[in-house]
C-alpha cells in the first residue's frame, strides 16, 4: 500500500504536458504519437497540440492484479488493443502518464522499439524504461491524477484529529 499520495490538479497536469512537449520538441519532428489507454490520452492529446502532430492513435493495455477491482497492486498486463499506423514505432513517440514499476512499458517497448517513450511521471523502478520524463516520484508514491479524483471538502487540520462537533 503506498505510504504518500501525490494529487495532481487539471492545471498541474497541462503544465507538466507542455514541459513534456518542451523537452520532446527538438527530438522530433515525429510521425505521430501512441498514447497508452487510459492514462496517455490526455497527455499524448496534450503533448500533440504542442509539437503540432496529427496523427495519434493508441495501444490499450490492460493490468491485473491480486483484487478483482484492485488497482493498487499491479500484476499481469497485456496489449488489448495493439497501435495500428506506428508500425515498430520508428518515428512515432509513446505517451504514458506514468511509468511505475514497468511492466506496461516493457510490454509496450516490445511491441514500438524504435518509439522514444515519454511518460510525465516516472517511479525508480520504471524509469530506466522511458527515453524522457518531467517529475520523479518516490515508488511508494501514489498519484492521484484529475480523471481519479473529484473536489470535495477538506477537514481543516487543527480539526482532523479531534471527533466531530454535535
């Protein structure tokens, strides 16, 4: 079970986007991009606008873990929903949000070899699978990124720890 969150605002994320396409920029020009469902979409969507790309097509994987509804433990993964233009993936970029312990990536760079894979957020433990990333987070870090999460009240803290008033 993770010890830290780290929650990621709308705005957070488009800024992290575009120092994405900020570093990618000069790499290209790219063929087209292959966003990783679901978590790429928004990103790679993001990224594309920013170095003018239009081609952008994506690889569904799915993960399995221990819990039937789980998704904090992370097992199995396989390709769902393989890209279709990008061929080994020469000239095209590969967009996640993350890159955690690697298991999508590996699956991933097996199927676009010669794509540059950029994720926003990279953990120890993956990012040795990604040519470029933004921001590092510990591995017992999990993100709690826009799609996930909804605002709502917070308790102020000299409050948390003492019981509700009546």
């Amino acid at each position: 079970m993770p010890s830290h969150f780290y929650t990621v605002t709308w705005d957070q994320l488009h800024r992290d986007a575009r120092a994405l396409a900020w570093r990618l920029i000069d790499r290209g020009p790219f063929k087209g991009i292959v966003a990783i469902t679901r978590g790429g979409l928004i990103p790679a969507a993001i990224v594309a606008r920013e170095i003018e790309v239009r081609l952008v097509e994506s690889v569904s994987v799915a993960s399995y873990g221990r819990g039937a509804a789980d998704e904090t433990e992370l097992g199995h993964a396989e390709v769902i929903k393989p890209p279709v233009a990008a061929g080994d993936g020469e000239g095209f970029l590969l967009i996640d949000d993350l890159v955690d312990t690697g298991t999508t990536a590996r699956l991933v760079r097996k199927l676009l070899p010669k794509a540059h894979f950029a994720t926003v957020y990279a953990k120890p433990a993956g990012k040795a699978m990604v040519d470029t990333f933004i921001t590092e987070v510990s591995q017992d870090t999990w993100i709690l990124f826009p799609w996930d999460t909804e605002p709502q009240f917070a308790v102020p803290l000299a409050r948390r720890d003492k019981p509700p008033e009546v």
